[in-house]
C-alpha cells in the first residue's frame, strides 16, 4: 500500500492519478495502473479536484443565499417556516477549512448497480462528509453515508466488493499533502496496515472531540448503517470509538431516513455537560445542525435539584421497584362512587346510580390506561349514560348534547370524587416525606428497611422548598409519565449507558416508545453503585429487550501498553469482558513514578512540564480531593489550566479533570496523580478500581502515573 507525499513526487507503478473528463471529473474511469507508469503529477491532480470541489460548494451556498421566496408563498406563516428550511440548508452548506472536504476515492471496475456480466465501464468517486455537485447537477464529492460510499469502509483483499483501487488522502491544516493507494485487485499487492490511517487515529487531539469519518473501520461501519427498525446496544472497550459510532450512526440515519426523523426528533444523551460540550462538533462537521443534546438529569428537571442522596438512598430510588411504587401510589386517589349522579337539563332530572358509575370507574382502571387519559375519559362515559337514559324517554340528543352533559356540574364533582387530579411532584413529596403513605404503597415491594433508607428524616413543606436529589427528579418524572405519557423521539442515542440505574434507564425509554435507540458504553467503566449489570438487564429496563449487543475490542485510541496496563484490572471490576487490544503501532509513552509523600504534588507538576513540551492535548486527572491543592500549584507556575470539556488551544492545552468527570474524554498525555486516591474516593472498592480503569485509559499517546501511596493490588500483580 504505497505512500505518497509531494516531496519527492510520487513515482510508485500502484499509483495512479485521477483523469478528468471535460464533463464529469468523477465518471471518467482512467487507464490501469500500469498503463501511465510516468503520471506527471498525481498529487497536484487531486488538489485540482480539491479547489474544484471547494468551488462548487461555495456556488451551492450562493445559490441558496440567492433564492428569493417573495412569489412561491401563500401568507407570512408559510414565509417563515421556508425561510427557515433555506436558513438550515444555507448553514449546512458551510465549508469548514480545517476539515478535509474529501478523504478518500474509490475506483470501481464497473459502474455502481449495474449486472457486472454487462461489462460497463467503471466509475470513480471521491468520498467525503457532504455531497457537491457541480453546476450540472454531476456529483464532485459523493456523501460517506450514499451506499456507493460503502466499499471505501468494507472492501478487503479477499472482498474487494468491485473496487479496483481505494484511495486515502493526507491533510495538513486543510491542505491536501499526500495521498495513499491500495489496489484491492492486484494480487502482487499485500494487505498491510494503512500509514495514513494510523496518521490520523494518533494525530495530537487539540480542541473538541473530531468525527471519524475518515477512519471508521468495517465492525464500526455495520454499526453505523444497522437499520432503524430496531435498537442497538454497542459493549466497547476504551478507545474503540463507541461514541463516535454513535454519532456518526445518528448521521447516517438522518440521511438514509431524514423526512421520518425530521418529523420525530433525534438526541444525543450524554453523561454530563462537559462531555456533551466536548463532542457537539462531530455532528455539524458532518452537515448535522438539528439533533438535540441533553444530559437524563436535563430530561428530567422538572424541579430544581439542591439535595444530593447517600448511595443506598440513591441505589433503591433507582431500582425498577420504585414504578411499581409510584403506579400504586397514583392509582390509589381512584375512589368507587358511594353516590349517584343526579343531571338536572330543564324541567328532567337524570340520575346514574351508583353502581353503574362504579362500573364505569372499574372498566377505566381495569383498562391500564394512563391516570391523566382514563380521568378525560370518565366525564364523557358518565355523559354517554345519561344520553341512553334521554334516549329511552323519546328524546335524540346528539354530540353536542353529550359534551354539555359532561361539563355538568354534577358529573364533574362526580369525576373529582373518583378520579381526582394527581400532581406527580406533590404525589413523589408525600411519598418520600409520609412514613405511613410509603408504607402502605410500597408494602411487598420493598422491604421495611428500604423505606427506611429513601424516606426523608424531615419531610419538606412544598415542591418548592424541598431539597430534590437527582434520583427524586426521575422518580417526578416516572409519575408524571403514569399520568400523561411523554413525548417519543424518532432515534436517541445514549452514551455512558453503563452508569445509568433502572429508573434512569426507563425515563430515557419514555422518550423513545415509538422510535429506536443506539446504546453505547462498557460496563467494565460503571462507576455507581447501581451501574448496570449486563446489557441485556439494562436493554428490558430500556423498553428495547431482545435488541442486539454489538462488542466492540479493537482499540484506536489507547496505546497498547498503555490498555494492557489498565487490563489488569478487569478481573476484578468486569471478569466477563473480553479483553481490548489496540491495532497502535506505537507503544506510547508510559511511566510509573513513585515518590515520597511530601514530593507528590510538585512529582505531578513535573510530568505536567514533560508532557507540555511534547505535541497535543493534556490532561492531569486526580481524585477530586486532590483538585484544589493541584489547581493552586499549577497557578503558582503559571500554567493555564482548563475545566473539563473547555476547548484547548495552542496556548491552553492542559486540563484539570477530576476524576468523576474523565469519563468519555481523551487526551493525548494524560497524567494519572495519586491512583490510591482515586479508588478510596468511591463507596466501595469495586467502584472506585471502576474509576481508576476509566482514568487510565484516558489517553492517546503516552500515560504518567505519579504515586506516593501504594498502587492497588490489582495493578501490581503478575
């Protein structure tokens, strides 16, 4: 698989140079690789191509900032919802000049979805993040997501899925600076690892996180193109890209299904705001504006959270138990009728007994509808039966009729009778706040010592005033979901997944009822207590049993000492999971230094200095303890330190991370400070080895673990 670069000039007989026709610079098919052995100048070709295609982009965004809708709309409504559609589409067609606008190029032997026993030419293609055409409507860069773009991920030497040559292109700053041919069909030719691919997965990581629609490898890409009928879960081991696979799967779908989704909504649910901070670029990178982010606690902050709750607190207001909780809890307000309904109209009185009513209030319950649903529906039932009494005396009452029956003033005291209205945040204050209430609903789903744990020592006076935890925002929010059911998306993706509870897991799957979701994580990086426990436990909480687990063990990202090192620890926090290798051909840097007590803090500073004369991202992770005395250090140096998830930059490029919020980030140096502090930071010691194996598989190219304490024995071992 030669290498080119434009010094000196390529001159390798695999290579081959793109040959333009006058009409369509994509369709022409070149000669054989050994027909032009003496190619004057490939390289400059392709940035031709480049200019060409940047060209046309620039035109396509004119085009659209010069529509003029004055004469195509009915009324100022219409104006404004098309003038809305051109404003996206013109922000869409934004040419990024850091990004490469095209990576590859796929040289077909025969032209895409024809029977190749008719023998037609081939066609190339050039494969980058959007489509552009030229001012004739023919394509100059083909959408990664176009199923013509497939091959460029899945084609192999022994399937090369009718491509003759594949392409990569090198870029620095924006430019086109070299390029790379493999030709899939040339048996002289053996399969060997791509340099510009591994280039670009170990190139220094300086800003937020980037997509990697450059290097997405094929048990990635069956991820990202799996169909939207149905969900899927992704187990991946640190630096296997999941979340990226993620991201770019919500791309794809948006493509392949965006009038769907448009209608239905996607999002992206992260674990915390700096992570979500970090990986808002990818999708717009990849022409995506309208998927909406947001944390589980954003979806449900129905009320403000002050309070936090002790971890067995938290662990059994998480546990699934808790819906049967609150169902029973909202379903106990329906009380049977003791009396009739008496509807005065005119000079007649007509009277519903109370036994029929009570029927009427049975049926609703016994129908397992929703509280909110089931009390809409009661005053129109009562009204029906007033209307078959009109009936039998002579009368024709019709649906207006009906309706004012059941806005009678009888029928609605009626209805509040037997069917008040429930508040889900008054109703989960007495739950936690009334010992006898508690009780009473949750007698036979959890034991007497569990109430004793979630209930509140003093019970708050109102919604307002009472100090809410997280774990009581779900619980409103599973309520309120009883009473009125929530809104579903078209595709959610969650990320993290791992550390959610059951609780958790079920407010994420009311928001995807009706569509499907893209779970992402590993549990051997669960850092709660409640972390979940298999995927498939986590899956039926979801909504979304029986969905397919996809494992994900080749690493990208993390050196492989480096993932070999945190391995060790798998026994002990996740002995089911298969151990993650790395395709790296770098080792990386990786050093263990110990040192006396009083010299750790300065010991850290000091690998903080090596790592800044080195190129890329740094980030110092310590236990959160540690954070204020290391934050002031690094002030009393000088040094510029960032809050995690804030974009570095040439001149700020270390991050101060406190442990518990390391998860999902990266960098290419990564200082580990005082890992005995890390582990003692959690409630047990499980967790807190959890912890420390998210924290040591943080970086990119080279790991600094500073110690004074002794190094658990998990990682000192044979």
């Amino acid at each position: 698989m030669p290498s080119h670069a434009p010094h000196p000039a390529p001159t390798t007989p695999h290579t081959e140079s793109p040959s333009p026709s006058p009409g369509n610079p994509l369709t022409d098919p070149g000669p054989h690789p050994d027909a032009h052995p003496q190619d004057p100048d490939p390289l400059q070709r392709e940035k031709a191509h480049l200019a060409a295609s940047r060209s046309a982009l620039r035109a396509m965004r004119e085009d659209a900032e010069a529509l003029n809708i004055a004469d195509v709309t009915a009324n100022w409504v219409n104006a404004e919802v098309l003038q809305g559609e051109i404003d996206a589409r013109i922000k869409s067609l934004a040419d990024l000049a850091h990004t490469p606008l095209f990576f590859g190029r796929l040289d077909y032997l025969h032209a895409p979805g024809l029977d190749l026993a008719e023998g037609a030419p081939g066609e190339n293609f050039y494969i980058g993040r959007r489509h552009v055409h030229d001012a004739d409507g023919d394509p100059m860069v083909i959408d990664w997501r176009a199923p013509v773009s497939q091959p460029f991920y899945r084609a192999s030497k022994k399937d090369p899925m009718d491509l003759r040559l594949r392409r990569r292109f090198g870029y620095t700053a924006g430019e086109l600076t070299a390029y790379e041919d493999e030709h899939l069909t040339d048996p002289a030719e053996a399969e060997r690892t791509s340099r510009l691919l591994q280039t670009e997965i170990e190139r220094p990581r300086v800003g937020p996180m980037r997509d990697i629609v450059a290097t997405i490898q094929p048990e990635q890409d069956e991820i990202v193109r799996a169909g939207i009928g149905g969900s899927v879960c992704v187990q991946g081991a640190p630096g296997t890209g999941k979340t990226a696979v993620g991201l770019h799967r919500v791309a794809y779908l948006l493509y392949a299904h965006r009038e769907r989704l448009a209608r239905a909504g996607t999002l992206v649910i992260g674990p915390n705001r700096s992570f979500l901070h970090y990986i808002e670029q990818v999708l717009p990178a990849l022409g995506e504006l309208e998927v909406k982010q947001a944390t589980v606690d954003d979806l449900v902050g129905h009320v403000e959270v002050r309070g936090t709750d002790e971890a067995a607190a938290a662990t059994v207001k998480g546990d699934a138990r808790m819906a049967q909780v609150l169902r029973r809890a909202v379903r106990s307000h329906i009380t049977m009728p003791q009396e009739p309904c008496v509807v005065v109209r005119g000079s007649r009185r007509w009277r519903v007994p109370a036994y029929e009513l009570e029927e009427i209030v049975r049926e609703l319950r016994d129908r397992d509808i929703r509280y909110g649903a089931a009390r809409e529906a009661l005053p129109q039932r009562i009204a029906h039966a007033v209307l078959v009494r009109m009936e039998q005396a002579g009368e024709a009452p019709d649906d207006r009729v009906q309706d004012a029956v059941a806005r009678n003033a009888a029928v609605k005291a009626t209805v509040k009778a037997a069917w008040p209205p429930v508040d889900p945040a008054k109703l989960v204050l007495r739950l936690l706040g009334d010992a006898e209430f508690l009780a009473e609903q949750a007698a036979g789903i959890l034991t007497p010592e569990e109430q004793k744990t979630i209930l509140w020592a003093r019970p708050a006076r109102g919604v307002k005033s009472a100090k809410w935890s997280a774990a009581d925002a779900v619980l409103i929010d599973e309520a309120m979901d009883l009473v009125a059911r929530t809104h579903s998306l078209g595709h959610v993706v969650l990320d993290e997944a791992q550390d959610l509870s059951p609780m958790q897991y079920r407010a994420v799957g009311r928001r995807c009822t009706t569509g499907s979701a893209t779970v992402l994580g590993d549990i051997a990086q669960g850092t709660t207590p409640w972390a979940t426990g298999t995927w498939e436990e986590a899956l039926t909480h979801l909504g979304k049993p029986g969905s397919v687990v996809e494992e994900l063990t080749q690493g990208f990202r993390v050196p492989r000492e480096v993932i070999a090192y945190a391995s060790r620890l798998l026994p002990a926090i996740a002995p089911d999971l298969t151990e993650a290798t790395s395709i790296r051909e770098s080792a990386g840097d990786f050093a263990i230094r110990a040192v006396a007590p009083e010299e750790l803090t300065a010991a850290t500073l000091a690998a903080c200095d090596d790592a800044l004369a080195k190129e890329g991202s740094i980030g110092l992770i310590a236990a959160e303890a540690r954070i204020p005395e290391l934050r002031a250090a690094l002030a009393a140096m000088g040094v510029t330190c960032l809050a995690p998830g804030e974009e570095t930059s040439a001149e700020a490029r270390l991050t101060l991370v406190p442990a518990t919020l390391a998860k999902g980030l990266e960098y290419d140096y990564v200082v580990l400070d005082e890992p005995a502090a890390i582990v003692d930071g959690e409630p047990d010691e499980r967790t807190g080895l959890r912890r420390l194996y998210v924290c040591l598989t943080r970086p990119v190219s080279g790991l600094t673990v500073v110690h004074a304490a002794a190094l658990p024995e998990a990682l000192t071992g044979p």
